[in-house]
C-alpha cells in the first residue's frame, strides 16, 4: 500500500521519483544526449502514470539505458511535458513524441552551449575560479525552474548561474529559457542570448545595491535598540 500511493508527508514529486524504479507501477522512456560541453552525457526520462494522468520530464546525469536503476536524487525534475493527447493514431502517437522529444534536447543543447560561454565572463567578474556544479539541488534559491542539473559556481563571490526554464508542455514548442544568476538573497533572470558581460556586470551591479540596503537595515535597526535600551535606562551595548 505505501509503495502504490506513497506515505504521509511524501509529497508528489518524491512519489513519481520512486516510481521511475517501479517499473510495475509506471511506465519511463529515457533519451540520451551527447556532444555537451559542460557535462559527459544527460539522460532525459519521460515517465507516465496513468493515475496522475501526465507524461512528467526528468533530467540525469550520465547516459542511462534501458534496465538503468536511478535514484531519487539523481533526477531533477523539468516542468515541460510530453502532450500526446491530439494523437489519433499509434503513429501520429509516435510522430508527436519524436518532435515533443526532439524540442527538449535541442533547449538542453542549446543551454549548455550558452552556459559554457558564460565561464569565462563569469571568471573574470568573480577574479577567482569557477566550478562546474552537477548536482540537483544547489545551494541557493532560483526565481525560475532549473532546465539541467548543470550550474557555473564562483566560491569566492558565492555567485550562481544556471539554465533555467518556463512550465510549459512540449508540445507549445520550446519552452521559454534564459540564465539565472543568484547570489545568497539576490537573484535575476537574464534571457539566454543576452551577452554574459552585461548581465554580470549588471549583476554584480543589483547584488552591491542590495549589500547597501542591507547594511542600512542593520544600522537602523541598531539605532532602534539603542533609542529603546536609553528609554529603559539601560546602558546600550558598545558598538565595535
């Protein structure tokens, strides 16, 4: 029973990564994509189950094959879709996942290249190095879905930037995307052709803007106690 419809608290995105390794439970096809610059190999898995009535898209690292065991945290999931429902026929059926199919490689394709081109700007903004974060959650909060489990990472400036996407399913063609740059409480969506010079410069523009407001939240909100300690008649705190 718990396996079938999960357990209290489990919420649905945990159910339907379970069920990718349940193969009596659901149904999942994976599709390979080579020729990254950024990573050796993603695997797209489709996977639909008839009790939650959608055809649900995620995406792993690797080249996964018929018969391939993937863990929960392996997979991330992408809200875009497959949309069969116009499908009169078997073959139409096939026609349309072929194409839906085709439109998701070519967003992570064209994401990877993009991403692998904002390396180098990314570098000398931060004046430090840059790493190649492959994990499925990452450290910081993104104002939009993440297309690939694929992000450039700046340490020194704590700087993130991602591919990130729109919800849309496959079969409204691509599906809106752009590069996310976050930075602990600050974040902003650049379209993917923008040029990465401007969006870091602006970037790092916003981030130093929001490290001002911040500092004079913090001060005022130390004169406050201060004004509050006088009016108890204690004697406020020294100030460093």
């Amino acid at each position: 029973m718990d396996e079938e419809h999960g357990t209290p608290g489990e919420d649905g995105d945990d159910l339907l990564r379970r069920a990718l390794i349940d193969p009596e439970a659901s149904v999942a096809v994976a599709m390979r994509v080579g020729g990254l610059a950024l990573s050796d190999a993603l695997t797209i898995v489709f996977h639909g189950r008839a009790d939650l009535g959608t055809i649900q898209t995620y995406v792993a690292h690797g080249p996964r094959g018929a018969g391939s065991a993937i863990g929960a945290d392996e997979l991330l999931r992408v809200p875009c879709d497959l949309d069969l429902g116009d499908a009169g026929t078997r073959d139409e059926a096939e026609e349309a996942y072929a194409e839906q199919a085709r439109v998701l490689r070519d967003a992570l394709l064209a994401a990877d290249t993009v991403l692998a081109i904002w390396r180098e700007p990314l570098q000398d903004i931060a004046e430090g190095s840059v790493g190649v974060d492959r994990s499925v959650d990452l450290q910081v909060r993104l104002p939009a879905h993440r297309l690939m489990p694929v992000a450039l990472v700046a340490p020194e400036k704590h700087i993130t930037v991602a591919p990130v996407c729109g919800a849309r399913t496959l079969a409204e063609g691509r599906p809106p995307m752009g590069i996310a740059c976050a930075q602990q409480d600050v974040a902003r969506v650049y379209p993917l052709p923008d040029d990465p010079e401007r969006c870091l410069e602006d970037f790092a523009a916003l981030a130093a803007e929001h490290a001002r407001r911040m500092a004079d939240r913090l001060e005022h909100q130390e004169a406050s106690v201060r004004r509050f300690l006088e009016l108890s008649g204690e004697d406020p705190p020294e100030t460093a």
